[in-house]
C-alpha cells in the first residue's frame, strides 16, 4: 500500500487531495481539503505576488502537510498554476514555501494544467466529444476532445479574480462593465481557430466558478449533497438563467445566494462571463459538470508511470 497527495496551488485556492493506493492498483479519496487563498489578489499589471496573499498561501500549505506528514510510503506532488506562473516574484515565493513548509513546488505551463484536466476528465466521465473548459482565478484552460482523444489545447491568462479585478466593480456591476468584459472575452475566443471545430458540441466544465452554477442549482433543485455535481448536467438556458439572477444582484445580494460561496460572491461574475460567453460562442446547449481535474488528472499520470515500471 502507498499514499499519493496532490496540492494544487492556484490563483484562488489551494486544494489537497491525498488517495490510498492498495496492490491491486485501485486507489481510495483518504482527505480532501480546501483554502481560499486568492494569491493572485492585487498582483496587477505588474504581476507581483503580494505579502498577505503569499502568508495566507503558506499558512494553507503548512495546515496541509499536517494531515498528510504521518502517512507513511507517502508521495507529495506539489504544482503551482496561473499566479506563480505569472509573478516576476515566483523565484523568491518558491523558496520561501521551501524554507517555511519545507516543500517543493513545481510551477507548471499552462498547456500541461490542460493535459491534467483532460486526464482527470476523461478518466472519470463518458465523454465522446466535447469542449473541456477550466475557469480559475487567473488563467482559462480550453481542451477539444474529439472520440475521447485530445486535438487541442490551450491555456489562457485570465480567469475570475483578475478579470473581475480589471473590468467589474465589487458591489454593484453595470451594464457597460459587463459588455467590455464580454466583448473583450469574444475577441479573444474568435482568435482560436479551431473553437470553431468545437461549434454545438457541450461544455465540459471544471473550476469553483464554473461549479457554483451547478451548486446554485442543484440547491434551489433540493438536492440532499448540492455539492456532489461531478456529472450533472445543465441546459444552457438554466445556466444563462442563474447568470441573470447573479449579475442582477449587489455584492450583498451575491453572498446570499444558496450554493454560492461568500468568499466567491465578489469574482463569481468575473468567473462566470467565460463560459456563458462560450455557451453562445459555440451555440451550445448543455453543459456537463467535473470535480475531477488537475489533481485526478496527475494521479492518473502517476498511476500509468508506476504501472509501467512493474513492467
């Protein structure tokens, strides 16, 4: 029996999932845990992680190393996304999470966040042909899979806290703020040219924003575990529907929203512009919900490199 613990630091959250691995190669969720960590928060134009967002991160990741650190026969995976991607200070933060938390990150591309999200998706749900798209704090990940094969993929440098930080107002949103942030959004979308071979196909969405639609949801739906979504299936309609009633509300109006978070209310707009813009881009009618991603995806890679090397 060995343990295996991915930590995905991303630009919003930092997230721990830690399976048993038995002998027969089948593997058991052991801990799951979640810090809203926002590291991006303030970097700005100058793509400078800040002090508080960078403390708090550190205090997660040492809460973290608490529940794994007596595991035994125990491998850590630790990956980095979108902000320390992007942060002129990445070098300095690394080595201030080694000194304090005594691990080691690894920072990876974009298009790699993409190849994990594909491996977490398709190894958990049908899917035949579809468009995944991963919404985060600071980079979108777009993935066509085509038979269950991946053709495209590509990793874009915006997401909910800094699109919301460059284009919305906190409490109240206006009209205008929201149709740059589309129109920008849309341009940006019509220069990928093979989103077009994507046209009709269903969105396969991951990322806490894309999620919160099927929390907000499945709440007003009475489900007994609203939170439980890996699979559920939203017409577009339903989701333009939610959307409307989020962006019709204050800050304070958001926060009181069944199955959405408070922590989110002040970025889930930002967040939940690109796929309703994707939705009508694609003119496609449903969307299909993952919590299986990055972390899945990387234990997938793992599960197949320990396979072959009993071969």
């Amino acid at each position: 029996m060995q343990h295996f613990a991915v930590i995905d630091l991303g630009s919003n959250s930092a997230r721990l999932t830690v399976w048993r691995i038995d002998e027969d190669g089948s593997y058991h969720v052991i801990s799951r845990l979640k810090e809203m960590v926002r590291l991006s928060e303030g970097m700005g134009a100058d793509k400078v992680l800040q002090e508080p967002a960078m403390a708090r991160t550190i205090a997660a990741l040492q809460g973290f190393k608490q529940d794994y650190a007596e595991l035994d026969n125990l491998t850590v995976k630790a990956v980095a996304t979108a902000a320390t991607r992007q942060a002129k200070n990445q070098k300095e933060f690394l080595k201030r999470v080694k000194r304090e938390v005594d691990l080691d990150i690894e920072v990876i591309a974009g298009t790699k966040e993409a190849e994990y999200d594909y491996l977490g998706v398709v190894n958990t749900l049908p899917i035949q042909n579809a468009l995944i798209m991963d919404t985060g704090g600071a980079s979108t990940e777009l993935i066509l899979v085509q038979n269950r094969k991946l053709q495209h993929l590509i990793s874009i440098p915006f997401g909910s806290v800094n699109l919301s930080e460059q284009y919305l107002s906190a409490d109240v949103i206006s009209a205008s703020e929201v149709f740059n942030l589309i129109v920008a959004i849309e341009n940006i979308f019509n220069g990928i040219w093979w989103l077009r071979q994507a046209q009709n196909l269903p969105i396969i969405a991951l990322g806490g924003s894309n999620r919160t639609l099927a929390k907000i949801e499945r709440r007003r739906e009475n489900f007994a575990n609203f939170e439980d979504i890996h699979g559920y299936r939203m017409h577009a309609k339903e989701a333009n529907a939610i959307f409307t009633d989020v962006l019709n509300q204050n800050l304070e109006g958001r926060k009181a929203i069944p199955g959405l978070s408070k922590y989110r209310a002040d970025i889930i707009v930002g967040g939940l512009v690109p796929v309703v813009t994707m939705l009508a881009f694609l003119d496609s009618d449903r969307i299909t919900f993952s919590q299986h991603g990055l972390r899945e995806g990387a234990l997938f890679e793992y599960l197949t490199a320990t396979e072959a090397e009993r071969k």
